[in-house]
C-alpha cells in the first residue's frame, strides 16, 4: 500500500541541544523531493529522527504515516510500516555478512518467524525466507546494481570502500521494498558509472513500488538522474523555501549566501 509521509513543525534536540526547528514536510506515493542545504544544518539529524534514533528527542510536533503517528514506535516498527533509509554513514558489522543481514533484515520485513507465529500463518512459519528462493532474488538484485557476488559473503560493510556501501544500501532497499526511503546523500563517493546504475535502481523501483523519496543531496548531478518534483532549502533546523527542480540549479550555480538574505535566517 502507497504511503504519505507528514512532517509536522518538528522539534528536536540532541545531546540537549535543539538542532531541528520546526520541520514541515510532506512526502506523497510516488513524489520526489530533494532536501539541499548546507553542512550542519540539521539533514542527518531530520532523517534519524524519522527512523527513530534513540539519541535525537523529539520536543515538538509530530511524524505520521498515513495519519499515524510514528513517533512512539521503535526503529524496526517503522521499518515495518514501510520506511527505510539510506544512511550517509552507514555502519559496518563485523561478524555478520551482508547476506545474513539481508536475509534477516528481508525476512522481518515479510512477516516471517515471530510474527507469522503470533498470526497462525504456517507458511511463514520458518524464521527466514527459504534459502534457494531468497540467493535468487539476491543474485538478480546485486547483478542490477553492478555488484560483485563476494560481497554477499563478506562482513557488513566492513573495508567496503565509499561507494560499495552506497551501493550495498541500495541493495538493502531493493530487498525491503519500502513504501519511503529516506537517501541521506547516497551520491557522495559514488564514481559516475555508479552513480547512474544507483539511480536508476531507485527510479525503477520508484516506479513499480510507487515509492515516495526524500533525497537529501549536496549536488545537482544526483537530480540530472533523480528528477525531484519538489527541491527545498534546508537551513538552520528547518525547510526555509520550497520550489521546483529549478531550485536545485540555482543552489548549484549560487550556494546559500542569498539564502540569508532573502529569507531572513
Ligand atoms: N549525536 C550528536 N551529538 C552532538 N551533536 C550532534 C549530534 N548529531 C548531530 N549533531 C549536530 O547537529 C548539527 C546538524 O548535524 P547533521 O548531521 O544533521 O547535519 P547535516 O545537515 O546532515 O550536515 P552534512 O551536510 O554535513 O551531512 C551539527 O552541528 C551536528 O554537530
Ligand atoms: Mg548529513
């Protein structure tokens, strides 16, 4: 089921300081929005929170998923209701392969194991999606984004350089099928090859799940292959204007120094 996202006048604090200023967001099946905006200003921050970091509290406002609210719910929870992200930084796991995590992470997702248990349902009754079947949606997965098949026997993330964990992450989203992904720079580090066979994994996956994005870049290289509908300006903890791709040029070509100005932030 397609899935809106709402972010309503959002607040929140880390380690006791506010860094999210009252965001405002809404991010509908199928649309394309691209969060630009300068270092520190708060992005990471905006898209930890909505996966629910336990370091950043939320002092204000609210986080819904087709009116629902999230924002009592743990990590894994929201995962389940169809969000994901693609972390700027993602973490490496020594001791657990990319496959295992995939096939765990996958598995969760579908409802097998403890929650096929608490339903009755006997098909799903085994903790993981039956191996043969799972290695081949894998294989064809990782041979669309350009991967090596070593990976999937390799620890998580670990000596992946930039860009296999760039990619790895979109692995990760293509097995989980979320209904909004959160790609929290997925561009940086990618080289140019990459870079379209990453967003072209996105866009066809945009395109089958009606999948609503939020793309947090630095770069307008991202959106020549990524097309938002929507580029807003993230500045200071919070979106300061809103437009169409047209923006994204702008920022390209000016930076943020008349976003002071004009906006008054
Ligand atoms: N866990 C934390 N502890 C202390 N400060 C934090 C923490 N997380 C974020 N901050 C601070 O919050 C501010 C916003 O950080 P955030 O990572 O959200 O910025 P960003 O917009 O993603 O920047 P970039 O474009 O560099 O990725 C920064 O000043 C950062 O130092
Ligand atoms: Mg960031």
């Amino acid at each position: 089921m397609a899935q809106t996202l709402e972010i309503r006048d959002l607040r929140v604090r880390v380690e006791g300081k506010e860094i999210l200023k009252g965001v405002t967001l809404t991010v509908r099946p199928g649309e394309t929005h691209a969060l630009m905006g300068p270092n520190g200003s708060g992005k990471s921050t905006l898209s930890y929170t909505l996966m629910g970091h336990p370091k950043y509290e939320v002092v204000d406002g609210d986080i819904l998923l087709n009116g629902e609210s999230l924002l009592e719910l743990s990590p894994d929870e929201r995962a389940r209701r169809g969000l994901f992200l693609a972390m700027q930084y993602p973490v490496s796991v020594p001791g657990v392969t990319l496959y295992t995590f995939l096939r765990t992470a996958a598995s969760a997702m579908r409802g097998y194991g403890e929650t096929a248990r608490r339903n009755g349902d006997q098909r799903l009754h085994a903790h993981l999606i039956p191996a043969r079947e799972f290695r081949q949606e894998v294989n064809a997965e990782i041979s669309k984004l350009k991967m090596d098949q070593t990976f999937l026997n390799r620890y998580l993330n670990e000596g992946f350089s930039g860009g296999e964990k760039k990619r790895a992450e979109i692995l990760q989203m293509a097995l989980l099928k979320p209904r909004i992904a959160i790609l929290d720079e997925t561009d940086s580090g990618l080289d140019i090859d990459a870079l379209r066979i990453v967003s072209e994994g996105v866009n066809h996956l945009q395109t089958e799940l009606g999948m609503g994005l939020l793309v947090i870049t630095h770069y307008q290289r991202l959106l020549n292959y990524i097309h938002p509908e929507h580029v807003h300006i993230f500045y200071n903890g919070r979106v300061v204007h809103s437009a169409g791709p047209e923006l994204g040029e702008k920022l390209e070509a000016q930076g943020y120094d008349w976003v002071q100005a004009e906006f008054g932030v």
